[in-house]
C-alpha cells in the first residue's frame, strides 16, 4: 500500500516537471544553438490531421517547427492556437509545423484535439525513433527549429510566446 502512494507520488512530479512552464523573458526555455548543427531525423508516419503518410523527405527545403507535445499538457495546449497562426501565416513561403504527440493510448484523443482546435498542420504519433532523432524529448512542450538544410539549429524548452515563434519563423525564412 505504501509504495502505490510512493509511485503516485513520483509519477505526480514527474509530469509537473515533464510539462512545466519555465520562465523566461523570451516566452520559452530557449536552448542555445545546437553544436553542429544536427541533421533531423527521418521519418515517415501517418499525419492524424488528414489521415495521409508524411514522409520526411517531403519537407526538404522547407523550414520547420517541429514541437513535441501531449494533450494532458496544459501549456502544450495553450501553444495550439500560436502555431496555428503562424502555419497560416507562412505556409505559402516554404514553411510548416510539424507536431509530434507522445500521447499513449491510441489516437483517438488527438482526434478530438484536431477537431476541437481545428489544426491546420501534420499531428502525428511520435515513436521512440524520432524522439531519439531530436537528441531526445526529456520534457514537453519542446520545440525545434528546422533550417532549409534539414539541420536542428535551435530549441524551446516549454511554451513559446507567439511573437518569438513568428520572429523566428521570419529570420528562418529571410536565411533562404
């Protein structure tokens, strides 16, 4: 009995730490460039948004965000409405959000959560090869910017105020 409270207990902290809001003047946990630029990771996964297969190589030339997130993750959620403004903004100059859901359980909660919001860009389910691909999701939301190239060159560790997403999405862009 006293150990189903320890592991409540710990699975308790576990998500407030795991889909904790940091602070930060910019409006996210940014994370300094990473090193040498990382090529991101490929895959090919069933977008939920359309019910279409995305293969990775479809976005080359492109630049992304590319966030991982769950839906039991309240600023994970209050992200939602950002990304949809910014994919309306710039999908038309070489641009797309691409979500990553590590929700467990099946599909059907993002179902909804598409439906409800009304999102516009790819929400597929993550496995463990793309988290790996990412150098590793240890916290949600966590957002990584994509060049042209296909090379990881920053990450936001927690929610993203809409203004920093649209300035870097605008000096992605103008980088051709």
């Amino acid at each position: 009995m006293k150990y189903r409270y320890f592991f409540l207990v710990i699975g308790l902290l576990f998500m407030l730490l795991a889909c904790k809001q940091p602070e930060s003047e910019s409006g996210g946990g940014y994370s300094p460039p990473i090193g040498e630029h990382m090529k991101m990771v490929h895959f090919k996964l069933t977008s939920l948004t359309d019910n279409t297969v995305l293969d990775s190589k479809q976005l080359e030339g492109q630049v992304l965000l590319v966030t991982f997130f769950a839906t039991w993750c309240p600023p994970c959620i209050q992200e939602i409405p950002s990304l949809i403004a910014v994919q309306d903004s710039f999908r038309t100059k070489g641009f797309s959000v691409v979500a990553f859901s590590l929700d467990e359980g099946g599909p059907e909660p993002l179902y909804n959560l598409i439906k409800k919001y009304g999102i516009n860009y790819p929400v597929m389910l993550a496995d463990l090869d793309v988290a790996r691909g990412f150098g590793g999701v240890t916290g949600i939301p966590v957002t990584f910017v994509v060049n042209r190239k296909g090379e990881i060159v920053k990450k936001y560790l927690g929610y993203v105020e809409h203004d920093v997403l649209e300035e870097e999405v605008k000096l992605m862009l103008a980088e051709g």
